[in-house]
C-alpha cells in the first residue's frame, strides 16, 4: 500500500515519522516524507522518497524576530502563539507543496502530523484513508488533563473544552488561506469538509501518560516511535571522555533557536562546577553558545540519543515528546527547562512520575539553581523510578504498535 506521511517542524516533529516510515517499508509498504526540505539527508538516509516542503519554515526560526518571540514570552503558549503570525507569509507555499507532492505519488492512505494543515484536505480530495499521527496529545479531546500548550496542570472541568485550541487552532488562524487553497488549488468548495479521521496515533509511552478512560477505541496511545542507530559508536575523543571519570550529565536543548547562547552556557558549566558534576554538552541548534573544553566538560554538535544517553548519569535539555521519551528510556533522571509549546507539559510529567526535579525557568534560573537541579538527580529514590520506567519504554514497540493499529483499520474498513 501506497502512504504519504506529511510532518512539519524541526527535528523531533521528523524523526518518528522516519521511524513509521522505516516500519511501513519493512511490512512491504511504500512510503513518502512530506517534510521541510531541511531533511532531505535524512530521508535518504533511510531510503524513503522525499517531498520537500519550503525551506523557510525552519530558517523562521534563526530570524531575530523569532528568536525576540521566544525569548520575550518565555516558555510554553504565548512564544508559539506570537511565532504563527510569522508563519502566515509562508502558509499557502506549504499548502501547494503539500498538494503537489500528494498529486504526484498518488497515495492510497495519509499519515499527518497535526502542523501539515493540508492533508485533511488533500485526503478527501483523493477520497482515501485518513490518520492523525501526534508525538504528543491535544488533539482529541478528554477530561484527563488540559492541552498541553497551557500552562495548567489541571483546568479541572474545563480540562476538555481546552483541547478546542490544538484541534480548531491551526484552521482557524489559517481560515482565509486555507480557503483561498481549497478554491484555487484543489478546485474543491471553499468551505467544504475534510476527510474524517480513520484512527490517531499518540507516539509516546502509556507509561509516561496513560491512555484516558474517555478516548475510544479509534485512538491509540502506541509507545515512542524512536528511530534507532545500532551502529553509532563514540569517536575516540569522546570515548576518552567517558572512561576517564563518573558518567556525565547530558546537556543539550536540540532545535532550540539561540537567544542568549553565551549566558547559558556559562550557566550551565557553572551550575557543573557547583554540584561536582562532569558534563557532556550538545551545541547543535544553538541554544548553547561556546564553551571551552575541559578535563571535566566535552563538546559535542550532537550523537544519536538511544546509543548516547544510556552512557549518561542524567540529562537536562528543552523538554520535547521526543528528547523527553529518549531521555526516560535510557532509564535516568532527567532534568528539564523548557522554552516553549508543549515542553512545560512534559516536564510537569516528568515531575508527576518522580524521574526528574521541578523545572527550570530558562530566563529566571542561576547557576545555583541548575547545580540543584544536577544534585536532585543523585537522589536514591528517583534514580529507581526513573530505572522502573526506562525498563517499561524499553519492553514497547511503538512502531511495530502504530502499523498495527493502522492496517487493523484498514482492513475493517473493507
């Protein structure tokens, strides 16, 4: 079967959808990326056919007007929601390449990341099979806990209408555009409906957020779909690092554009030195500015998570679904400071579970505060729940779980 997988993002909103892409490929299936164009290497890497989406999108990110928008707001909601206007420049560009590459691979189902607004549309176009596939929740609506883009641990009874934000947001604020595409570029009515959902799929662990009472059986909660690298091995130098002492603390923020680079990173070796701790530091996406090498602290632009945090005693980074699940798989504590969007959900879940201490507050913490955090992750208690977790992550299969779930629903709509 023929399935075209539409993601948009950085990094992380890539990377599992390389992972059900390589599980799709090994059950006989075809399969094509609709992603930033950024990430060409990598699809190719796997083998997979590419359809590239605007390089802007992600280069929005390194403007100063970007970077003003996250630094200004803080972490969580308002940094995202001041970072869409942005976006509407670009939007119909994404929309015609999203139209483009389906018309020309003619796929018999769709798989979308909830950002790639134009695959409900493109699917009922096509009048083929459609599934929301989300490395995090928000866009099915429960009782249990509130979208994740608030900075609420609970709304209490307003916990469900709250996920009206994730799941209307993006076609309301791109209403008139996305309009205007329907018109012009599908030739369908303006207005008209989107295909209806044949499944979601959650990509993280049950363990970490259990499934809610009240999401039915058309939706799945499958495990993290981490796209491993068996064959990586330290380089020698970093190899040299880590047997020449205690396992060092992971430090690194991802795709986290940089604000203030220089601060944080002096903070964070500053915090190292406080608490005694030796630190291994991931400087690719910026957010980390430079940092001079020393008997205690290695540099790295960044290493495969499921080979490199296992070697680790804990880690700190940004807190997103994928770095969060990478994280507690490797069975340590693990520390977070957000920046923005979901990243302060996870890192209350963190808490909630007992694996990592409270989270740091990017523009407000001091050293002393990041050498607590280092210390709070000796402790005997959270080292054993965040083992207890690692080893249930570890025992899932979310991708083989996805495929699963996506030809049963196949087949029974047969």
């Amino acid at each position: 079967m023929r399935f075209s997988i539409h993601t948009l993002g950085t990094r992380g909103d890539i990377q599992p959808y390389l992972a059900l892409s390589r599980g799709l490929k090994a059950r006989g299936h075809e399969v094509l990326i609709v992603a930033p164009a950024q990430f060409a290497e990598m699809a190719a890497a796997e083998g997979v056919a590419f359809a590239p989406l605007p390089a802007e999108f992600l280069e929005l990110l390194e403007t100063a007007e970007a970077k003003k928008a996250i630094g200004s707001s803080g972490a969580g909601f308002g940094a995202g929601f001041k970072l869409l206007r942005y976006y509407r420049e670009i939007g119909r560009k994404l929309l015609d390449a999203e139209w483009d590459a389906a018309r020309m691979f003619a796929p018999e189902a769709i798989l979308f990341h909830p950002k790639a607004l134009g695959a409900p549309h493109i699917a009922a176009k096509l009048g083929i099979p459609l599934f929301l596939a989300s490395p995090l929740p928000g866009f099915t609506y429960t009782s249990a806990f509130p979208t994740p883009i608030l900075p609420f641990g609970s709304l209490g009874p307003l916990n469900r209408v709250s996920h009206a934000l994730m799941i209307h947001g993006g076609r309301i604020l791109f209403a008139k555009t996305i309009r205007a595409w329907r018109a012009e570029a599908l030739g369908a009515s303006a207005r008209g409906k989107t295909a209806p959902l044949s499944g979601t799929l959650y990509g993280y662990s049950p363990h970490v957020l259990p499934k809610p009472k009240d999401w039915g059986a058309d939706v799945a909660v499958t495990g993290y779909w981490f796209l491993d690298t068996p064959d990586w091995k330290p380089d020698a130098e970093l190899a040299d690092f880590l047997a020449a002492g205690d396992p060092p603390i992971y430090i690194g923020f991802g795709s986290m554009p940089g604000i203030d680079p220089q601060r944080l990173a002096s903070l964070v070796v500053d915090g190292l030195k406080r608490a005694g701790k030796r630190g291994l530091l991931a400087t690719a996406g910026g957010a980390l500015g430079q940092i001079e090498p020393s008997r205690h602290i290695h540099v790295i632009s960044g290493a495969p998570h499921d080979r490199l945090l296992p070697l680790m005693h804990a880690t700190l980074h940004h807190g997103g679904a994928g770095t969060t699940g990478a994280a507690l798989r490797s069975g340590n504590p693990t520390a977070i400071c957000p920046f923005l969007g979901d990243q302060p959900f996870w890192a209350r879940r963190v808490v909630a579970l007992g694996v990592g201490p409270k989270p740091l507050v990017k523009d407000a913490m001091t050293a002393e505060d990041l050498a607590s955090a280092f210390l709070a992750m000796d402790d005997v208690g959270m080292r054993a729940r965040a083992a207890e977790i690692g080893t249930a992550i570890r025992a899932e299969n979310g991708v083989a779980a996805a495929i699963d779930f996506i030809e049963r629903k196949l087949n029974q709509a047969r």
